[in-house]
C-alpha cells in the first residue's frame, strides 16, 4: 500500500474513531428526576449553525465531586425548550435528548421548523437543574431581500494571555452571527505572557483536551458572547496542536500517533461546539467541517477547512517542522500543493462560481495576503499562511477571475493582527489587477508580533494598507448591499489591562469595486 493510501486510510480510521460515540444508539432507563448538589450546566448554553428554518442548540453537563458517584457514569435525558420570547412565555418547541460519558454527556439539538430571520430564546433541564437561558437567530429565508448582515469576526484566545474582554462587548453587541475563525483553545503555553493560568499540562488525550475546554468554557465573558448569539465556527492549529498540517506535526511525530491525538482533538472539539456530524452521520469518515451558509440573497458565506486536508509546509527544517520563514524555497512553486485539499478547493470553485448572491464572503483562518520581507538572497516567506501556498491561492483567485465575479471579501484570523488588503493574482504587484478584498481580525487575547518585525512586514509589502499587531480585540462586520464594513475594535495588550475597546481603524469595501478604502 502506497504511504498516501495508508495515511488516508488511518485518517478515515481517526475520524471515525472521533465520531462514533455520536452514531451509537443509547438505552436509558426510567428514572425519577435528578436532584443535583451542584447545577450540572456549569459551561454554559451555545447555538450555531443558523439556518432559515433550523439551528442547533449545545449545552454539556459537567459534574461536581458530589454528583459523580451517581451521575457521572451514567445516560441521563436533558430537555431542551424553546421560547419565541424573552420571557419565556410562548413556548413553540420541547426536545428530549439523551447522552452519556461516552461523548462527555454533551448535548447537541437540532432544531427544525423555525420562522426565518427570528429571535428564539431557550434552556436546558435535567431533573430539577435548569441551564441558563440563550438566545438565537435564525437565518433570513433564502428570497429574502435583506438589508444588513452584522457579525464579529474573531479567533485566537489564548486563556493565559489575557482577559475575554472582547467577548463581553461582543455580547453586548446586536448581531446576527459571531464567526470565530480558529484557536478556540490553545494546547500550548507560554509563562512569560501568562496573566492567568492553563490547568494540567499539555493536552493530548480525550480526557485532557475535555479538561481544556472546561476551562475556557467557564469563562463567564465567553459564555455570554455564546448565550447571546449564534456562532458559526471553523478550527485551526491550536484546537490540535500547533502548526499541524493534515497528519504532520512540528515534531515530526509518527502520523498514526499524530492522528490518534488529532481524533482526541476532534471529539473534544465537537463534544464542545453547537455542530452537526454533516450530511450522513452513519458514515462519520466523511464528515467535514467546511461550510456554506447563505444569508438571504445578501451574502453567501464559505467557511473553509485550511488544516485537516493541507499539504505539510513548504521546505520544513528537518529537525523543528511547522511554520518558519523560507527563501529560496522551490516547494513553493510546486502546483500540487495545497491549503485545503483537492476535493474543498473543488467544492469552493463551483460554489463560488455559482453564487448569484450580492456579496461572496470566504472565510478561512489565516492571511491570504503577502507579508513577504526580502533579504540579500531573495524575499522570504511564512510558509504555514497563503504565502506557502502561493499556487493554491492563485487557483483560488484565479476562480474569481475566471467567472467573473465582484463583491469577493474574504476573512480570516491567526496571525495576531488587524490587515485590510486589495488581492491580487501577483501580491504586491501594481500591474496586477485587484480581484477581491482581504479583512483579518487580530487575536481575542494571543499575543501579537513586535513592532520592529511588523514594521518590516508593513513596509515591504504594498498591499497592507493597514497592519497593526499591537492590540488584541475583534473586528465587527457590517455587510449591506452597496458595501462590506469593517471596524476593527481593539484594547492594548494583555486585554484586560484597560477598560473597554476602541476603533482602531475603519475600512469599506464598496458593491463592485474591489478592494477595502479606509474611512
């Protein structure tokens, strides 16, 4: 069996391995209800997903001490309600769900038959607990002419770097959707930036990445920006272990044992998150995460997978893999490399192509633009963002070219920093016409890049008209039909040290003209 195959194989293996417990039918005995020493719904309430008739609702239960000598091995039923007013007077639905430790007694609902463009409020019980309540969304029906789409776009928040302050003024913000773009956890630490403290050591099993979670998920910031809103969500390195690129690692770890943790990973990761499996849950090998949600005839927005299908990083030290910058790297001209994967590049093509929608809003996890820096023997690249896979980000914006298409913006996260750039098929390249638009949030709380090293990033790249890695913060997206908005709203750093965020720039890109302008 050729290496490829193999490795295909153990991923399908992986997958399948981090999904089964969502695919096993449970038995559960009649019980009387429950009466805890400690409310079992101590991470929160969350929903995602939002559809114009549907989303889903996401709680997990979490024992104390006390309750896990009766409760914690055991299937239990959670009800879930949901109200069509904030009161919770007009009660339009009640689901009953059962689970149990296998998948960490998480709960994931899908609820149908909802009204488009609706405000829903709901909660969870089990026995005489109640959860909190949340709110949700639903999106517009897929006619509708919409006037507006208003999202926080954030990523990177590293629990040890800082306070969730943003989350706290996402929270208090009116928006349709939070589209968080990666490193929901971080698995790794750093105790010269820490201002509070990870639990345990560096996860690699089930167990330590379901402790990890918990503890991001107490946060009492971060679960109200998830009891306020629908999240739309897309992983990155961190939920893993950083720098991973499909089954390779920085330390060049044996890609069966990579794939056992990444499989950890995943179910911590879904047992977590207001997910669905995909399309066919009885074949949870071909589950995906990448994802298309259309808002109204406004916007259609791509959610793209840039770690599990990628190629590894171009020209990799052979003794610390991962990301570095690299000159004169002939990898980098190698065709057959990719961000995400022959089969999701496919995917998006099409759907890009055939999009009729105003606005077309790709979001992915990191920088697409060039932030290149040249040195005596050539320029240098990062090589685990777009500029290390120069070919795929050409195919991708080659795409736009091709059909013809205007109102391209993509998003991302991962780098630390505020970017607003014009894409081009050449980076940096005057003569190369602009064919799309480039927002990228900065870190909720992850530490950003000096200002020596930014600087040389700002003024060697043409293309950045705004690059700034000093603060930490999130970026609110405001989409009308006639432009794409973006205000970056940031605190210095560590977040947490000053009160309140700030703008620190605004920028619009305009309905058929490619390219952000600042205000």
């Amino acid at each position: 069996m050729k290496r490829r195959d193999f490795n295909q194989q153990l991923q399908r293996s992986a997958i399948a391995l981090a999904l089964a417990p969502w695919t096993t039918a449970i038995a559960l005995p009649t019980e009387e209800a429950r009466v805890w020493r400690t409310n079992p719904f101590a991470l929160g309430v969350a929903s995602g997903r939002p559809r114009a008739d549907s989303v889903v609702l996401w709680t997990r239960l979490l024992f104390s001490e006390e309750d896990r000598a009766t409760a914690g091995g055991r299937a239990l039923r959670v009800q879930v309600e949901v109200f069509a007013d904030a009161a919770l007077q007009q009660r339009v639905q009640k689901k009953e769900i059962i689970t149990d430790d296998t998948r960490g007694h998480s709960v994931h609902v899908h609820v149908q038959h909802l009204q488009p463009s609706t405000d829903y409020w709901y909660r969870f019980r089990q026995g005489h607990a109640l959860s909190a309540v949340g709110h949700t969304r639903t999106a517009p029906a897929l006619n509708a002419d919409v006037p507006q789409l208003r999202m926080a776009l954030a990523s990177c928040q590293h629990y040890e770097q800082g306070q969730y302050l943003a989350h706290q003024e996402i929270a208090q913000q009116k928006l349709d959707f939070v589209l968080f773009v990666g490193d929901y956890i971080y698995e790794s630490s750093n105790p010269q930036y820490a201002v509070r403290q990870h639990n345990g050591e560096e996860p690699k099993t089930l167990s330590q990445y379901r402790e990890r979670y918990e503890q991001y998920k107490r946060d009492p910031l971060l679960q109200a920006a998830h009891a306020a809103h629908p999240w739309v969500l897309m992983w990155d390195d961190h939920e893993v272990v950083n720098d991973y690129a499909n089954d390779q690692d920085r330390k060049y770890t044996d890609p069966q044992q990579l794939l056992k943790r990444r499989a950890a990973a995943y179910q911590a990761y879904f047992e977590h998150q207001p997910l669905l499996l995909g399309p066919d849950a009885n074949n949870p090998a071909n589950m995906r995460l990448y994802d298309q949600l259309s808002w109204g005839k406004l916007a259609d927005v791509w959610t793209l997978d840039c770690r599990q299908y990628r190629s590894p990083q171009a020209c990799r030290d052979p003794v610390r893999g991962g990301g570095r910058m690299v000159v004169q790297c002939d990898e980098l001209g190698d065709a057959s490399r990719s961000m995400l994967g022959q089969e999701q590049e496919r995917w998006l093509s099409a759907a890009l192509s055939a999009s009729k929608r105003t606005w077309k809003l790709v979001a992915q996890a990191t920088q697409i633009s060039s932030t290149s820096v040249p040195t005596p023997i050539g320029r240098s690249y990062w090589n685990d963002a777009w500029d290390g896979y120069p070919e795929a980000r050409k195919r991708l914006l080659q795409t736009v070219v091709d059909a013809k298409l205007q109102n391209v913006v993509t998003l991302g996260g991962d780098v630390h920093c505020n970017v607003a750039a014009p894409l081009r098929l050449e980076p940096n390249n005057p003569l190369s016409p602009i064919v799309a638009s480039e927002f990228v949030t900065t870190s909720i709380t992850s530490r950003g890049l000096g200002d020596k090293p930014a600087a040389v990033i700002r003024e060697s790249n043409a293309d950045l008209l705004h690059y700034r890695s000093d603060e930490r913060g999130y970026s609110l997206i405001t989409v009308t039909p006639t432009q794409v908005r973006c205000d970056f709203r940031t605190t210095k750093f560590p977040a947490g040290s000053e009160p309140g965020l700030k703008t620190q720039a605004s920028f619009v890109v305009k309905s058929g003209k490619a390219g952000p302008q600042v205000i």
